[in-house]
C-alpha cells in the first residue's frame, strides 16, 4: 500500500499502517479513543443487561474493546459517585448494579439538564411546546389534568 504525505507517495512497510481516516460511526474510537459518553453507555447497558451485581473484571470481559482492569474501576467508580450505580463489597473490591432502570436513569438526566438551566419555566415551556399530541396527552394524564 502506498500513502501520499505531501511529498510524495512512499509504500507501507510490513509494520506501518495507513492513517485512520477522522470519523467513523458513532461511539468508535477515533485515534485510539471513544467518543465521549460512549464507555459510560456501554458499560450501563452491560450493567442492564446483567442478571446479578459485576465487578470490574466481570464488565472489563464483557466490553467490545478490550481495556485495561484500571480504566474500568474507574469509570465504574466515577458513575457510583454520581449516584448512578450502586456497590456493594464484594472480595477485595466492588460489585455494581445500576441505581435504577434505564427510564429512571433517562429521567435523572432530564432533572439534570432542567437544574443547570438559567430559566427553568421558559425551558420547561419550549420542551413541552415540543411534545407530540401522544406524549402531550400522557403527560396531562399523568399530572391528573383533563384540559
């Protein structure tokens, strides 16, 4: 294979590999690294998935992309302080659970975004003003308003 660098095309030794293009699909590493928030998801979604309580070795041989036992203990570590996983003692570490389902989780988000907002009625407006006709209807139900 050959590579144009700007001075001309050189061929690829046996070791060296073309340059990753930037980009890709959502969630992929890009020069070695994930997409923000990706490794977070995945590793709720196996948290989800999960019929009982992982440690970090568990989660670390269930991730796609294979990464270091002390990436995960962090991450798992982190998501625990924002009150999103639970743990409990487990050998010489952790085992986790998620502190709720994925709509509780989807929900807590939402409270989130609502705190960090400078005028919580006009965003509150602009997202119900935004809602279909279905979950407009849902939400007056759920509020017990027949209007």
């Amino acid at each position: 294979m050959t590579v144009d660098h700007g001075g001309g095309r050189r061929a690829l030794g046996a070791q060296e590999q073309a340059p990753r293009p930037a980009g890709g699909p959502v969630g992929e590493p890009v020069g070695g690294r994930r997409a923000n928030g990706a490794l977070e998801a995945e590793i709720l979604a196996l948290l989800h998935s999960a019929e009982s309580a992982l440690t970090p070795g568990d989660v670390a041989e269930r991730l796609t992309t294979p990464l270091a036992h002390t990436t995960v203990s962090t991450t798992l570590s982190r998501l625990h302080s924002r009150g999103v996983l639970h743990r409990t003692p487990q050998g010489r570490g952790y085992a986790y659970t998620p502190a709720t389902d994925e709509s509780g989780l989807t929900a807590r988000h939402m409270h989130q975004v609502m705190e960090g907002g400078n005028d919580r009625a006009s965003v509150l407006t602009r997202f119900v003003d935004e809602l279909s006709d279905a979950d407009e209807d849902l939400l007056r139900r759920l509020l017990g308003s027949d209007e």
